[in-house]
C-alpha cells in the first residue's frame, strides 16, 4: 500500500480522540496495541533528523501518545504512523529499527509476568496466553515438535497498512525477548517473515544471526527446544502470582467478548492445523451447542468468523507477500487453488488474481 493511500485511508478525527490508556484494571480494547512495544519510535525519528510531532500529525496520531507506556491506539493507526516513519527517514527497515530498542519489559504487566517465570518455556507459554492484555489486533503463536520450538505472530485486525513493518517490529522484539530469557548464547535456528524479500535482505539476517526467509505464510522463529528448560536466574515466585492474580482480574473483561475468544483461537489454528467446531469448543471448555449459542448472541457463527479469518489471512498474503495462489490456498488448508478461488470471489466480488492485480498497480513507497 503506497503512503497516500496510507493517509487517505486515515480518519481525521484521530488526532482529536482521547487517549485510552490500558492498565489499572483495564483490558485493552479490540483492534488497539499497548505503545510500550513502540515507544522508541520518536527516538528512532530523531536519530534521523526527523521532528516525531510533525511525523504523527502526518499520520493522524497524537504525539501525546508517547508520553505513558500504557497509552494505546488502533494497530491501523500504527500502521500509519510506521509507514509515515519509513517515508521520514527512507529506511524500509523502520520497524527493525525500533524493534531493536525494545525488551520484555516494554509489554509492561505482560513482560514483567514473563520475566518471573521458572523457566524459558513457563515464560513463553504465560507470553502466549496473556499476549491480547497489550495487543489486541493480533495473536501469538507457539508449538514445539519435533525437538523445534516455533514462537511468532500474526496479525488479525483487518486493513492494517504497513504490515511489513509491523512484522518487522513484532519478531525483532520476539528475538529480543528470547534474547534476554535464555541469555546471549541462544540464537535462532531460522526466521520467516510473512513479506516481500526487502532490498536490504542481509540486514535482517545481521540482526537475527540466522537465515531470514521473506514470503512466508506466517513471521515465527524457530529455536531449538532445549532452550526451554532453562532456568530465570532472577525469578520471583512470589511476585509472578501477584501479577498472574492481577491480570486474571482483568480476564474478568474478557468475559462479554467470547467471539474474540473464538477469533484468536482460529487465526492460530489457521496457520498450524484446521480446527473443527467440535475442537474449538473442546478448547474453549465448553459444548458444542453452548458455543454455537453464545456466538449466535453476540451476533456471529463459527462459519463466519471462520471466512472473516480466511479472508483476512488471505488478503495479507496476497498483499505482503509473492507468494503463488497456490501456495496461499494450500496455507488456507485448501486442497485446490479452484476450491480457494470460489470461496475468495465469495468474500470480496473478485476473482483472487484480480484483487492482487488491483494492488499492484498502486505506486510504491520510496525505498531506503
């Protein structure tokens, strides 16, 4: 998506909305990120002689924002304002570079969980469930198999712009993360990241120190999972029940949202294994019929919050990445690029290969 198509799609009363700030017994709301994972982005800004106010003001965010960790705002608005930072300092890996200022810490109530965790793997496993308390447009991934553990992330909040550089940030601060838990001689095994391959490309792999591949169906690391059992030196059993006890309180807020619920468990499960109805309800520890009831009062089905994700997942690829019609069908769990076709015109009126054909022609965004 070019930058003024980024603006334009910007509503202009943003920079006029209060700021809702999460924390304090408060959840934050869907679709809105914590700005804690990007507070660097003004010092990022004026590393390249760039005003941060006049970059947000561009972008239709408040400059205010940065002033509380805790302050939150719409992940399309991040979107706009990283794709308003690439243009400001021309470097396509905006992103990255902030993502390199970020540690656990910066998740604020989330990060500090983690940091008291017994072992690597309690950590990543409190990161997994409690990850929607400061991001609430996309959901983390995590499976171990085969002697591989896979972390990653994936964003479920539609139309978001500059998706690249989102990806971008959000596994650079995964790799600090792990970074920081199994200490500096942990590296990765291999990155992916669900974009087009950066001119830059060799960048990505100093960063990570291991092979990045671009074009993927989903931005994860892969470790080995040895590193799971090892210990948090500093830990703090005690304070990690504190703070478990006073984000379940929060929970309490989830309560009236079960098709979130519902619509977290599906994008994860469309990007590692199908899940049937009968499974989503096992998961969500409760019967088929009560699922089916519960979503058909907060207005929804199962099948249609199933399209909503297919097509969301879709429109990434097919935007973010050069992945073939083939390639994304069989992502989808089709078994033919004919069956993904039919379904794909369903959503949107329009054959696959002519929405694609439609994004390409739009200009581009400078380069770095």
């Amino acid at each position: 998506m070019s930058l003024p198509d980024v603006l334009a799609a910007a509503p202009p009363a943003v920079e006029r909305a209060p700021i809702y700030r999460a924390g304090l017994g408060r959840s934050v709301p869907r679709g809105f990120v914590r700005i804690g994972a990007a507070i660097a982005i003004p010092d990022v800004l004026r590393a390249f002689n760039a005003r941060p106010e006049d970059v947000c003001a561009r972008a239709g965010v408040p400059s205010a924002l940065f002033d509380h960790p805790d302050n939150t705002l719409p992940m399309t608005a991040l979107g706009r304002l990283a794709a308003c930072g690439e243009e400001a300092t021309r470097r396509n890996d905006f992103g990255l570079m902030v993502a390199e200022r970020a540690t656990a810490s910066n998740l604020g109530l989330v990060g500090f969980l983690i940091k008291q965790a017994p072992n690597v793997g309690a950590a990543l496993k409190d990161l997994t469930r409690y990850l929607h308390h400061t991001d609430r447009a996309a959901v983390p991934l995590l499976e171990v198999k085969g002697g591989l553990v896979m972390v990653g992330y994936s964003v479920i909040e539609p139309n978001v712009p500059a998706l690249d550089l989102i990806y971008d940030g959000a596994i650079g601060i995964y790799y600090n993360i792990l970074r920081g838990l199994c200490g500096p001689e942990w590296n990765a095994r291999d990155v992916a990241i669900s974009r087009r391959r950066p001119a830059a490309a060799t960048r990505y792999e100093r960063f990570f120190g291991a092979p990045v591949a671009f074009d993927a169906e989903a931005t994860t690391i892969v470790f080995d999972a040895r590193w799971l059992d090892t210990p948090l030196p500093h830990a703090d059993a005690a304070l990690r029940s504190t703070l478990r006890e006073q984000i379940e309180l929060i929970e309490t807020e989830e309560a009236g949202h079960f098709s979130e619920q519902v619509r977290r468990l599906l994008r994860t499960a469309f990007l590692t294994s199908a899940i049937s109805i009968e499974e989503m309800a096992c998961a969500l520890h409760v019967t088929k019929r009560t699922l089916m009831r519960r979503l058909g009062e907060e207005g929804t089905s199962f099948r249609q919050l199933s399209a909503e994700i297919q097509f969301e997942i879709a429109r990434q690829l097919m935007e973010h990445t050069s992945m073939s019609l083939t390639q994304i069908a069989l992502a989808l769990k089709y078994s033919e690029a004919s069956a993904f076709s039919r379904a794909f015109h369903q959503w949107s009126g329009m054959s696959p290969s002519d929405w694609r054909g439609r994004r390409e022609r739009r200009p581009k965004t400078p380069a770095a």
